[in-house]
C-alpha cells in the first residue's frame, strides 16, 4: 500500500481556486457518486472528498461498498467496485456556499447529458440543497427520488463534509447502507451487491 499523498500547503490551496479536477467514471457504473463541488483541498490533490475530516470514504467503507476504507487517492479503482464520482458544478471553492444557484442550475444540465452518456444505474447526490437547486426539486428529501434521468435513477444522500453538523459518521453511514441494500436487492447482477475484487 502505498503512503498517503503529501499534504498541500496554504500557498498550494489558495492556488487551486476554481481549478476542475476529472470525474472518476466509467459507463454502465452501479453508482455514479455526486459531490456540490470540489473543496479547494481536492482541487489541489486532485482526490476528490480529499479534505482530511471529509467521511465519504469511512462512509463508503462502513456503508458496504468496498471492502475496506480506501484513501481518496486510491479513488481509480472505484470504477473497479462499480463506483465512481462527479461533482453538479466543477469550480473549486473553499466552501459550497460560494456557488451561485445559476452554476447550481448549469451543473445539473451539464450532470443530465454526463448520465445520458454513461448511464449509471444510480446517481447518488450527496447534498439535498444542491440537489433541490440544481434539479428545481423544492420539496426534495434524503433517499430515493420519483425521478429519473433517462434510465438512471436518483438517490439523494446526506453530506459527508465535516461541515455538516446534521449527520455525524453513524448516520452517514446508515444512508450509505439503505442505498447500497437497495442496489443488492434490485440487481442481483450488481458489482456492489458482492465483494468486489481487491
């Protein structure tokens, strides 16, 4: 196993202000994950959900999608587990809140052509506010949504910023879970529903 990635510098993370990072993506994934926007700690390593507190990865792990908790620099073999990861709006920002609600907007449209191309079974938006933003869903709710994109359907799952004081690990991990039981159930040919390779 190789060591973690070096730690950026306050220098290295002013510089990545509204720098892209690529998706880590493939077609036909059982879950395409979805972030509001990189975090400027991302930005600079190029790991998405890099910044050190951020628990999508404890969450991923605890919430039975990989074998055991991965770094975010070992984010290339999620596709491996059927797995993958994209963001609504692609500028980095040191906080969601610096977006406005039309890059919100733009990014869903952007997020719309991306599904039909890649057709994800699920697409898994980690944020209900964006969600509602970006979509025109007012009255959105953590879960599974009555709306698709083509043949891609929508689950939306809590946050796993260290920011969001709603959902501590536990929590996260349980909307991790019922997401991932619902994948094993309707699909049993679905990479997430069995171990995946290591």
């Amino acid at each position: 196993m190789s060591a973690p990635a070096a730690r950026p510098t306050p220098a290295d993370l002013e510089a990545a202000r509204a720098r892209v990072i690529p998706d880590v993506i493939a077609t036909g994934l059982d879950v395409l994950f979805c972030g509001i926007n990189p975090g400027l700690w991302s930005a600079a390593t190029g790991h998405h959900f890099a910044r050190p507190g951020n628990r999508f990865c404890p969450a991923l792990h605890r919430g039975g999608f990989t074998p055991r908790q991965l770094r975010p620099d070992e984010q290339g073999t999620l596709p491996g587990y059927g797995l993958g990861i994209t963001n609504i709006a692609a500028r980095a920002t040191a906080r969601a809140d610096e977006l406005t609600a039309d890059e919100l907007v733009e990014g869903g449209l952007i997020l719309e052509a991306k599904l039909a191309g890649y057709r994800p079974e699920w697409l898994a938006v980690l944020g209900v506010g964006a969600y509602r933003t970006a979509f025109g869903r007012r009255g959105a709710v953590i879960g599974a949504q009555p709306d698709r994109v083509g043949d891609t359907r929508i689950w939306i799952l809590p946050n796993p910023s260290g920011l969001n004081a709603h959902y501590q690990l536990d929590g996260l991990a349980a909307a991790f879970t019922t997401l991932r039981r619902t994948l094993s159930v309707g699909r049993t040919g679905s990479r997430t529903a069995r171990t995946p390779p290591r």
